[in-house]
C-alpha cells in the first residue's frame, strides 16, 4: 500500500512539474498599468477627506458616487453590469462554455470613517482592470469571469454573507455607520430587501473566488517583499471581560485591604500581551476597551469592564491562547481578592485558502518574475464567506509601513499593478486547469 502511495506522489509532482514548466514558458500578459492607476486616483475623489484618505462608508453619498463611478468603468470595459437584491454590483465577461461555473474576482470599495484610498479599492479596480485586459487582448476564457464588488464590507461582510448565508431580520435592522439601517441602506444602494433571498449561492455555484488586497499589516514591506500568497484567514474570538471586586473610599482603605478591580484588570491586561507576544507562533491577542465604575478619582473601583479578542489561522491554537489567559487570570484574582468573568460575544471560523488556487497564484507569481511569501490574513475579508461556497484565494501587495485604516495607508503603483498582474495571470490559470 505505501509503494502505491509513494508511485501516485510522485505521478503529482512529476505533472505539477510539467504543468509548472508549461505556463513558465508563457510570456504572461500583463494590464494597462497607467489606466489602473489613474483609476484608482480617480476613485479616491468619492469622500476624500481632508486628512488626505476617504470617508466612504457604505450607503452614503460618497458610496453611492463611488459605485456609479465602478459602474461606468465595467461598462466603458465592455462588460455587462447588474445590482443583485443584496446591493452588490456584479459585472460579467462571458466566456465560452456556460455550462461550467464561473471564475469570481472582486472586493469592496466602501470604507472605515476617516480610512484610506486602498483598502478595498486595489482589489476592486484591479477586477476590473483584469477583465478589460482580457477583453483588449482577446483572449478566450472557458469559464465566464464574474467581477463583483461587495457591498457594505466593512460594516460587517454584509454583501458577502447576502451570498452565503443570508441576512437575518435582525441583521437587517442593525444601523450602519451612514445611520441607516441595513435594509434601508441596500434599497437605498439598488438593491431589493424584499427578493434578497435570490441572491443567494450554492455551493459549486463559482469555480473559485480570488481577491486582491493590501496586506493591512507591515511583513510585506519590511521583508521589501512584492506579493503575499494567504495561507488562510484568521479566525476569531472575542469575549467580554468583567472584573469585579469592591467600592471603597479611596481614602480610608488601607492598600492591603483593597479589592481593586482596576488593579486586577491592569495586571490582566500585561498577562494578555505577554502570553500573545510569548508564546510561539503568529496568533495576537489583545485588550481593546477597559472601563472603570465608578470611575471617582477618590473611590477604589470594585468593576470593570474590558475586553479580549485573539486571532489565529489554528482554531485550536486560540482554544489554547484562552485558557492560558484564563488560568493566568484567576491567579490574578486570587492574589487581588477579585473575581473575572469571560463571556463570548464573537466566534469566527478560521478559513484557509484552497491549496490549489494558492499553487496557481505562486505559479503566476513566478511567471512574472516577482518575490512572494506564504503569510496568513490577520483581518477579515469579504473571501472568508465565499469558503462556504467555493475554493478561494488571496493575493497581497505591500502596505507601506503596514498602516491600514487610517488617511495614511499607501501601496505604490508599482506594487498595486504588480498584484492586478498575478491577478489577472492566476484567472487565466485557473481557466486552464480547474
């Protein structure tokens, strides 16, 4: 039996190789690089802020400016455009065989309040750019290609999960960072809460889905390093966190008679960094919010409230991030005379990309002739939900300094064109051999 096993691995490798060889020998297309950039100059214009970024948060004016404007460009790009019930808009580019599940590309063009002109923006625009490129250079594709952008992804994956599992009637009524509510906002945006249902996805319905992003962390650009293949998406668990001990006067407790919530939650706050920074591996962990009752400057606080959220690609590695801060916490509590209490308030899955996707994006990346490196996603993207429905894969391009969220974020148009490259290299790889 193992001889069988060994014969069969190296039948794969001896075809990965000769596959590998194949599409190396390849000149690789490449897209208009000055026309990527000057788009995504002339997006930046929807809610550009005086801080130099963009404020385009989802169902706003500016997003609602920011989406015309994609539509033109998918339009003036020779494809055919349309807003599915949930508010995404979705392009298409026929391809040869329509019996066969098409190839998804895309990503997000709305915004954190105050952020940046990339996150979101590369992957958009680059989709489209890949699409116009194709068409330009008439190449045939077997599979359709389906150029999405998702709407409302940073408020919470909206768009995405409208194609996966659905919004629920309490999702609908949560209140967007516009101040509208969910379902007001995707009537708003062209969308049709009423038929929302139909815009959901089975399973096998697209071949793959593959999004360009910016790392949205600093590895990249510190290891001066052109393009990031992600291993998978982190998951992530969230707790609320409360300390309990109890009120004094501040001026008439002695120290060794105190049960200061505050000062357990202190000590608790350095356990959590020391156990994220210490133990082995890539996982973060962090105290986000605190909050101090009665937050008198002459009382000894007996609550407080706080937090934890950790995030690794291993969800047992974050089981076990827990419990480590979890026993650590009750020897804190036991030594301030206090008491903790985890409550969970958030639980995602961690998503890994599909092997074979990740192999083709690396393909692609050696067809060019640039740098890579396997690296996980320490955020969340619109791709993640899309694991429920297809093989996915995501491609990074540096962020300088790693600073996302923030007017500050930048990716040079060289790098920016040097992802829409493997981007477009991969769909055609995946057209060929899926």
């Amino acid at each position: 039996m193992g001889g069988i096993l060994i014969q069969q691995r190296k039948i794969v490798t001896i075809w990965f190789l000769s596959l590998f060889s194949i599409l190396i020998a390849q000149n690789p297309i490449r897209v208009n690089g000055e026309r990527l950039n000057a788009h995504m100059d002339e997006l930046s214009i929807y809610g550009k802020n005086d801080f130099g970024g963009i404020s385009r948060v989802a169902y706003s004016l500016a997003d609602l400016s920011g989406r015309k404007y994609v539509i033109q460009l998918m339009k003036k790009a020779g494809l055919e455009v349309n807003i599915d019930p949930g508010g995404n808009i979705i392009a298409t580019l026929k391809g040869g065989n329509n019996s066969l599940p098409p190839i998804a590309i895309g990503s997000h063009i709305d915004s954190v309040p105050e952020g940046g002109n990339y996150d979101g923006n590369v992957g958009s625009i680059s989709a489209i750019e890949v699409a116009q490129t194709i068409l330009e250079k008439g190449v045939s594709l077997n599979r359709s290609l389906i150029i999405i952008i998702f709407q409302n992804e940073e408020g919470g994956l909206f768009g995405s999960k409208v194609m996966t599992t659905g919004l629920t009637p309490k999702d609908l009524e949560l209140i967007s960072s516009s101040g509208l509510s969910i379902r007001d906002g995707i009537n708003k945006i062209g969308g049709n809460v009423d038929n929302i249902q139909s815009a959901k996805l089975s399973k096998g319905d697209w071949a793959a889905y593959v999004e360009l992003h910016i790392e949205q962390g600093g590895i990249l650009d510190d290891e001066n390093i052109d393009i990031g293949i992600v291993q998978g998406i982190v998951g992530i668990k969230q707790w609320d966190v409360t300390v309990t001990g109890f009120s004094n006067h501040a001026g008439t407790t002695p120290m060794d008679k105190r049960k200061d919530a505050l000062y357990a939650a202190a000590q608790y706050v350095q356990v959590v960094h020391e156990i994220g920074k210490n133990t082995p591996g890539r996982q973060v962990a962090t105290v986000g919010k605190i909050q101090s009752y009665p937050g008198a400057p002459n009382v000894v606080p007996g609550l407080v409230k706080t937090s934890l959220e950790i995030r690794d690609l291993d969800g047992k590695k974050i089981n076990s991030i827990f419990q480590k801060i979890k026993t650590a916490s009750a020897k804190i509590a036991r030594q301030t005379q206090t008491t903790f209490k985890f409550e969970p308030t958030i639980s995602i899955v961690p998503q890994p990309a599909d092997r074979r996707i990740s192999r083709y994006i690396n393909i692609a990346v050696d067809e060019l002739k640039l740098s890579n490196k396997y690296l996980p996603s320490g955020a969340g993207h619109d791709a993640q939900e899309m694991t429920q429905i297809c093989p996915i894969g995501m491609i990074f391009i540096p962020s300088k300094k790693g600073i996302s969220h923030s007017p500050t974020e930048y990716s040079s148009p060289e790098d920016i064109t040097n992802g829409a490259n493997v981007l477009l290299n991969t769909v055609l790889i995946i057209d060929k051999q899926l």
